[in-house]
C-alpha cells in the first residue's frame, strides 16, 4: 500500500529525487543540504519554469496559475533575504540561473 502512494507521488511530481538532489548538489554545495538558499531558490526556478510552460498550453488553469503566482513570491523573498545576507551569492547566483536580465 504505501510503496503503491510512493509511485503515485513520484509520478505527481515533474521533478525526480536524482534531479533534486542534482539541483542540490550543483547549487547549494552537497546534495543532502537541502536547507541551503541557493538550492531552495533554484529548485523553485526549476518549477517555476516547469508550471509557466504547463500554462502556455492550458491558459484557462486558474489554481496552477495562483500556484506559479505563490512559487514566484516565494522565490522573490528568498532572493531578497540571500541579497541582503551574501551579496556575492546573490549575484552568482542571478547569474548561473539567468534571472533579471
């Protein structure tokens, strides 16, 4: 029963546990340093990306779009705290994701 709800979830999912922890890994040093702010920004980015794709086919997905609309505010404080705290980070940061042209 619970490896069946363990499938299901995975499936649910876009993002896979050996991407996530590449993610992890690639941004916020090790991949089992889940609460690092750099890989928690970038996880986001990763489905930001994923949920605005979702939305150029289905236009009329009103939750999926106050979803994207919660990622993106939550992404924003994130990057406002790492600004505030580590500067060269943040830059780094803006710069390896492409974000803020």
């Amino acid at each position: 029963m619970q490896t069946e709800l363990k499938s299901k979830l995975s499936h649910m999912s876009h993002v896979s546990a050996e991407k996530k922890a590449n993610i992890f890994k690639t941004f916020g040093g090790v991949e089992t340093n889940t609460g690092s702010i750099e890989g928690q920004i970038a996880l986001l980015t990763e489905r930001i990306n994923h949920i605005s794709a979702h939305l150029k086919m289905n236009k009329k997905d009103f939750s999926t779009q106050r979803g994207l609309m919660k990622s993106v505010g939550r992404r924003k404080r994130l990057l406002q705290y790492l600004n505030r705290t580590n500067l060269e980070s943040y830059r780094a940061l803006i710069e390896k994701l492409g974000l803020r042209k």
